[in-house]
C-alpha cells in the first residue's frame, strides 16, 4: 500500500476510538443522571449482591443495591456552626420520622479562666482575677498594721491591700531627727566625752517613724534664692538663740518676720566677701572656681562662708554637729546652703578620702590634736592630694601660753602628715597635702602617726570607726590629678577605674553613657514638664550613680545644688562623685538621714525602691522622704512597674497629690515615673 493508503487507515482506527470513547461518556452519563434523581434521598451502589433486610425500590435492575442507611436520619446539627430556622424545622420533621434517636450533643467547652492582665486576644484587660487570698488577714489588716506595705498569705504569696492614712507626729516632733535625737540609746552611752553622743543612733526595729512631722505654726513658703542667702521667714526656723549668743559677731539678726543674715562669722565678723579675698590672696593656688570646685567647712555656724562661694563657683559642704547651737545646719539649709549634721567624734565621716580641695575651719571648736591627732588624720583622709586645711583660731594669732602650747602641737602633728605650711597670716594659717606617699616613705622608723596598712579602704566610710594612721595616697596618682572647673564635670577621672563594677562595657563608656542619658531626659522634663518653673534649690538624688542627674542639672543651668546620694547596697561611686565636683555622701536608706526635718525642695529616686524592697521596708523610705521634703516640695520616683502601685498607695496614705507618667520609653515601657507633692501640713 502507498503512503496515502496508509494515512487513510490511521485517521479511520482514530476516528474509531474517538467515537467509542464519546458513546460510553454519554452511557455513563445518563446512568448517573437516572440514579441520581434529586427527588431521592438514596444513596445507590453497584453490586452483584441484594442485602434482604433492607425494603427493595422497583425500577433499578437487580444488580443494584440501596445503601444500608437508607430512611435512617442523622443529627449532624452539632457539627456545623450555624443552622438556619427552615433547616431547624425541616431536621425536626425528619428526626420525627427516623428510626434511631440521635446522639447526645458534645458538652459546652469550659470558659477560659483569666488569671492575668492579658486577655486570650492579648489585650490589657482589668477584670482578672489574683487566685486565692485570706479574707481574714485582709479583714484584720488594718488592726495589725496600719502602715504595712505587704504580707504574705500563708501560701506563699503576697496579698496587696490598701494603706490606710498615716497620722500626724506630735508637735514636739517638728525638728526630729530619728537617728540624732534617740535620747534613749544616747541614755545607754558608756561614754559622751569625745562626742558620742552626736553620732548616729537610729531607733530599734519596730520603733521607726510611723507619722507625718508636722510644720511649724505659720510655715510659709521657703524664700527663694539667691534672697534666701541673705533673709529667711522667722516661723519656718522659729528658734531665736542662735540670734542672742550670736548676734554680735555679725552671724544672724531678726527684723521683724525675718531673720537677716549679714554674712559675717565668728572670724570674720567684717563679712565672708572680704574674708575669702583674703584667703585667696593668700594662697593664688587656692584659685576659687577653677583649681578649688569642692570645699568642706567645719562646724560652719550658719554657713556664710559657703553661701558666699556659690557665687565663685565653689561647691561647699558646710557640716555641724547638733549641739548647743542645734539649728545652726537648719538656717544653712533654710537659706538654700548645702548643709548636713554630722561631727568628728569617734567615726569617719559619710563622705570618701580626697573628696575636698579645700577644709575649712574658722573656730570650729575642734581639737585637732586629741588622741595623738586622730581628728586631724580624718581631715588628711578626707583632703585631696595637693589639696589645702585652712584654720582661723585664736592660737594662730594670739601669744598667750596656753594657746601657743597649742599652736607648737599642731605644727608637730601637721608636720609629722607631711603638710606644708604654706601660709600665716594674722588670724589664718593654711597648710598643704603632699601629692604622693614619698614623704611618708622617707619619715624616721617609728614615726607616729604611722602610715595605714596597705589594705585598708580609706572609702570604707559607714560606721566605720577612726583610725589613727595616715590614709596612703594611690600609687597611681589617682585623685590628684584631675583636671580644673568645669571640664573635670564630664571627664572621667581615674578613679573610675578603682569602682566595683560588674561591667561588660569600659568604666568610661558607662560614665559617658549614664551622662548622656541624664542629659537627655532633664532637656525632655524642661520642654514636656516646665521644670525650670518649679524654683529647685536644694535638690536630693537618692540613688546618683556617677553623679550624672546632678551633672545634667548643671548643663541645664538650673540655679540649685544637689547632694548625691550612694547607697550602700551598691557600688561605691562616691570617688567619682567628688572628682567630678560635686558633692554627695554614703547612706543606707533603711536607715533615717542626717539632716532636719523640711530640707529639701526636689526628692530624685531612679530605680530605688525596686532594688531596695529586698532589704528595706517602703513605707519607711517613703515617710523619711515625706520627713525630709519641705511643703509644696516635688517627688520623682522613676522606677518599675512592681513597684508603682505600691508607691501610689503610700503616697496617698501620707496625702501626698500623685500622678504616674509614662517614660519616655512610652506606655509598653517596663518602667514609670512617679510624680508626688506634698502638702502642707500643721499639727
């Protein structure tokens, strides 16, 4: 066959299949279509076998069975979502009907019990439950105590409840310093001849402070500064002796409502002014507000002597004991001096070695050379390397025995620290720290005062006791070489590297970092809060690191001082603080501080009271920061979300107005900022 032929036969045997394979399609279809009439309810399967049991349909041929549950109806209700009224009565007319009764419904699936403060779709809710507590203990509380923060529930758990309003101290109280004025442990002294009795001596546990110290009658709002240097309400400071024993000598007069501070002392009755160009001429090197940032004044009356260096850029620590004279640190603080009550007794001071550049001492009723000079060997371990000890005294300049017996024992002592006599004239002698240990080194065998042993931490300040060696200058140079005002400010000095610190970072990148954020976060309060309305003077920063909120102030240009705080719970940072020209003190807050009731305008806490409720009980911190902050004076708590319900509580227990605010952070943010005012109250 040709090729044509065989083309033909191809398209034929195709043409075949095609066909054949439409003709069963259309077979196949019309089967299906004839067995599947919607009318019927069956379900038809193609079998060899007929089941008996089952009622037969005419019309299917014999091959093909009903399926097994033809005319039984089924409930599947339970396994769709929704069913509309018409499928409701037609299923209802068919169960009718059925001979099987459906089965049971599925049981209700269990409400989701909500034990947090976020729903099941992760949304903030306040309607959850806390589990379990004990009615009773919560029934009882207030009869057990009325100032508790928390108590556990027998289970393990802490149960909050409200604080209820605290009370109003006594009158008698208004001047109360818990851990000065504890007559009874001052009763149980064995002895108060080298000044015990000024020293700290807090109350026992259970007799702490558990009221609001009233203001005096008449309280008015402090005078603000600079007037306050010069003038300051007579019923805010309502004691007039200081004005009797004193008024000659040019300290402090009263006039009407005021009293009026001249700026005169006891050394300098012809006004500080003229006594500090003095000084200076003295001694160039002293230089004020440049080479001298930090001053100490001992036994300071009523701190004429730093008020008037605040304006040569002289940050001075003025310290008194509360003796005779009590309130002599009270007027200081109410004229907006930075003040604190402490005395040279048988502790060292709260403050670490070579934080001044200058000591002063103008008739501070001091002798410096008792017990082989043991007072003396304090000021060399509070004086910086190089620094000066400025003495204003009756034996300097007066020629009778007694008093030149006195003169020629200071002069060995000071001698045998190695200080130099740089200058004496008329009532003033100012001598001069060495810069390193190598005059030490070099004294004859069996010197005395002998040098302190090699591990001794001269900045180990609380209640620790005096020693009566000389403190060793760090090998290193450290402290002695810092740079002038104001760069040593944000400089990182040595010293940093000598703090305690577990630190992933460099010290000075920590120091730069704390900086920065301070810095940041004051310019944030002047522009969102207005803080340069609030007229701070005296300012507190409980918890100051390394002095970065009392820095950033400074670059602000706010016209206050602050006193940092370090807490004893944490590294100490104290070195830092004063190198960078502050000023600040050791302190343990579940304790009571050293200073008058009413001291300051502006209480600063960051990150306190999260870190401190392991040791100390809240409410205790809480009602000495009411004790110590002056009517109409701001709080700012910047701390955890633990912690601020609790605060809250307190603060309003002691009437304080309260606000929470978010960070900067915003409202996700694990942290708040607490913002209290206090009130002015009257016994």
């Amino acid at each position: 066959m040709g090729n044509g032929g065989a083309a033909d036969l191809f398209k034929s045997a195709t043409l075949i299949k095609i066909s054949g394979f439409i003709l069963v399609s259309v077979v196949f279809f019309y089967l299906g279509k004839h067995f599947s009439d919607g009318s019927s309810q069956q379900l038809v399967f193609f079998s060899s076998h007929q089941n008996a049991d089952h009622n037969e349909i005419t019309g299917p041929p014999a091959s093909v069975a009903l399926s097994p549950n033809h005319n039984k109806i089924f409930n599947i209700t339970s396994l769709t979502n929704e069913t509309s009224p018409a499928q409701k009565n037609e299923n209802q007319e068919q169960q009718s009907i059925g001979s099987v009764s459906p089965p049971p419904p599925p049981p209700p699936v269990p409400a989701v019990k909500r034990m947090g403060v976020v729903d099941e779709n992760g949304v903030m809710a306040e309607d959850f439950e806390v589990g379990e507590y004990d009615t009773e203990l919560v029934e009882n509380w207030g009869k057990a105590n009325d100032t508790a923060d928390l108590e556990s529930d027998g289970k393990g758990d802490k149960v909050r409840v409200r604080v209820n309003k605290f009370p109003l101290c006594p009158e008698s109280m208004r001047e109360y310093i818990p851990c000065l004025d504890n007559e009874e442990a001052i009763k149980k002294l064995k002895s108060t001849e080298k000044g015990e009795k000024f020293e700290r001596h807090c109350p026992e546990k259970g007799k702490e402070l558990n009221c609001l110290v009233p203001s005096p009658k008449g309280y008015k709002t402090p005078i603000p500064w600079p007037q306050s240097r010069d003038e300051v309400w007579f019923s805010n400071v309502p004691h007039a002796r200081l004005a009797e024993d004193k008024g000659g000598q040019n300290w402090i007069t009263i006039d009407k409502d005021k009293f009026k501070f001249p700026g005169g002392g006891t050394q300098f009755i012809h006004g500080a002014d003229q006594y500090l160009d003095q000084i200076e001429k003295m001694v160039p090197e002293i230089a004020f507000g440049r080479h001298t940032r930090v001053a100490l004044d001992v036994g300071c009356g009523v701190a004429s002597f730093g008020a008037y260096l605040l304006s040569r850029n002289v940050t001075t620590l003025s310290v008194a004991p509360k003796d005779v004279h009590e309130n002599q640190i009270q007027f200081a603080l109410e004229r907006g001096v930075p003040a604190m009550v402490a005395a040279f007794a048988t502790r060292r001071l709260l403050y670490p070695s070579q934080a001044f550049d200058l000591i002063h001492c103008s008739r501070c009723r001091i002798n410096w050379t008792r017990d082989d000079g043991i007072l003396l060997l304090e000021v060399n371990r509070l004086l910086r390397a190089g620094g000066y000890f400025a003495w204003a005294a009756q034996p300097v300049y007066k020629h009778e025995p007694l008093l030149e017996e006195q003169w020629e024992e200071m002069v060995n002592l000071t001698s045998h620290l190695c200080w130099k006599l740089v200058k004496k004239e008329g009532y003033i002698a100012i001598w001069q720290k060495p810069l390193n240990n190598s005059c030490y080194l070099s004294r004859e065998e069996g010197t005395k005062p002998p040098l302190c042993d090699p591990d001794d931490d001269p900045d180990s300040v609380w209640y620790a006791d005096l020693k009566a060696c000389i403190t060793r200058l760090p090998e290193e140079g450290y402290g002695s070489n810092i740079t002038t005002w104001p760069a040593r400010l944000q400089n990182p000095p040595d010293r940093l590297q000598s703090v305690q610190i577990d630190a992933y970072m460099s010290r000075n990148e920590l120091f730069r970092a704390e900086s920065r954020y301070w810095h940041e976060i004051i310019e944030s309060y002047v522009r969102a809060l207005h803080w340069k309305k609030l007229k701070l003077r005296n300012v507190l920063d409980m918890r100051a690191g390394f002095g970065g909120f009392a820095a950033a102030l400074i670059e602000n240009q706010f016209d206050c001082w602050v006193l940092n705080v370090v807490p004893v719970s944490g590294p100490n940072t104290l070195p830092v603080i004063y190198d960078r020209g502050l000023i600040g003190v050791m302190h343990d807050w579940c304790e009571p501080f050293d200073t008058y009731p009413r001291t300051y305008d502006f209480l600063h806490a960051a990150g306190l009271f999260s870190i401190e409720q392991k040791r100390c009980n809240i409410s205790t911190i809480m009602l000495e920061m009411d004790r110590i902050l002056r009517p109409g004076g701001h709080v700012y708590i910047r701390d955890s979300l633990a912690v601020m319900d609790e605060l809250q509580e307190i603060a309003t227990a002691m009437g304080w107005h309260v606000s929470i605010r978010d960070t900067a952070e915003g409202p996700h943010a694990s942290y708040r900022i607490l913002t209290g005012d206090k009130r002015l109250l009257q016994a």
